[in-house]
C-alpha cells in the first residue's frame, strides 16, 4: 500500500520516488552501513537518500525533523506497525526493528534474543565510541596532539574490547556461534574501519586477535555485505 509521507516534513528535501518503500538516510560510515546491509541481507525493498555531511545536510531543519540528534542513519518506513508510518534514528534500535518486521538475523529462542541484544549493546556502548576515538586521534584532527595520553586511553580500551571479542570467537562462527545476526552486522563494520580507513592496525596490535581477523574476512565476503558498504554510493 502506497503512504502519503508528506506530513514528514524531511520529504520535502529529499522526496520519495518511492513512498511505499522504506526511506534510508544515510552515509557509507559504519553506523550508516549498518542499516544497508541489514537491507541487503533482508531483501527489504527501500529508498536510499544520501545525507552530505559536506554541505551539513544532517544540521538541516528536515533532517532534525526525523533525527533530533543530527546523526545517520535514519529511516521512514511507511508501512510501520499497524500500517502507519514511523520514523526512527538510532542505528542499534533500527537493527532490531528491522531483525523484528522481517523474521530476520534475530534467533527466535527468547534467551538467544536477548544474547544477541548484549552483544549489540557491547558494540553501541563500547566498541562503536572507543573506536570512533581512536579514530579522531590517528586519521584527523586529534593526531596532530603532542599528548598521546587521550589517543593511548582510547587505544587501550581498544584493544581490551577487541581481546573480549577475540576470546569469544574462539571456536564459533560468528558471534552467537553458527547462527548470522544482527550482532555481527553491528559489530564489523567498525572492526573493517579501524583497521582499514582510520589505519590503527598497529597500534591495537592488530595480529594479536585471529579470531576477530577469521569472522572479519568471512562477514566481508558476503554478497549483502559487499553492496550495503557503498551504499549510499561514495563519490
């Protein structure tokens, strides 16, 4: 069923080609790719918007409108619960809003549910915010600091997250063993960035956590996983 979405007012900056679909804001940063593969790995159909960080589209009066806390990604299904629209931002609480509307990357078993809900949370709690540090302090304006002592707390941190998941790892899959969810989707992408675009392998002495490297590779191998990661499409 088609929706009118004009009463969203971030519709009038990026309007919907497609109003029955689901409506992606976003950008290919790991937050942001969180929520394309999801799609991808789903099959859900949806409409991707880019949000330019390069113009401050996310400061625009539209995007608040949908995301008070000016971050990507956020979406607008269109066909909600009870059929009705909703707006959502958050990239963990659109995980498992998605993983609940499809039947999908979520164990049906309750106590497996809420496994996987504390490794999302390990991810959204720790390794997204320490990484996304180390980050500031290697790749841009933090590295330029003559004290190290900040960049070396979050490097430290880093690398006690990476050794927590690298012990788990151990002898499983993927994170909840051999079933795919929405905690490894969550939880690699900001693995891939830190070694990858922010380039701290060494510093988190990366070659320490096989684990970590094996589940990596695998989820990057994914047909989904390799689509999601440029979307939206890079410049």
């Amino acid at each position: 069923m088609t929706q009118d979405l004009s009463a969203f007012p971030i519709t009038k900056k990026w309007p919907a080609h497609h109003p029955d679909r689901l409506q992606l804001y976003s950008l290919p940063t790991p937050n942001g790719v969180k929520v394309s593969i999801m799609l991808e790995e789903t099959g859900l159909p949806y409409e991707v918007h880019k949000v330019s960080f390069d113009t401050n589209d996310q400061m625009s009066p539209e995007f608040l409108s949908l995301n008070p806390n000016n971050k990507i990604p956020a979406i607008l299904d269109p066909n909600g619960p009870g059929g009705k629209p909703l707006a959502l931002f958050e990239s963990g609480a659109i995980l498992v809003y998605l993983a609940d509307k499809t039947g999908q990357l979520m164990p049906k078993d309750p106590a497996r549910r809420y496994e996987t809900l504390q490794w999302l949370m390990f991810q959204m709690g720790g390794i997204g915010p320490f990484f996304g540090q180390v980050g500031f302090f290697v790749k841009f304006a933090g590295k330029d600091f003559e004290d190290k002592r900040p960049r070396d707390r979050y490097v430290n941190e880093s690398k006690r997250l990476l050794g927590v998941l690298d012990r788990h790892l151990a002898g499983r899959q993927w994170i909840m063993g051999d079933e795919y969810t929405i905690a490894d989707i969550a939880t690699f992408p900001w693995i891939r960035n830190l070694v990858g675009f922010y380039g701290a392998g060494d510093l988190v002495e990366w070659g320490k956590f096989p684990q970590v490297q094996r589940v990596l590779e695998a989820f990057v191998a994914r047909p989904a996983v390799q689509r999601g990661l440029d979307i939206p499409p890079r410049s």
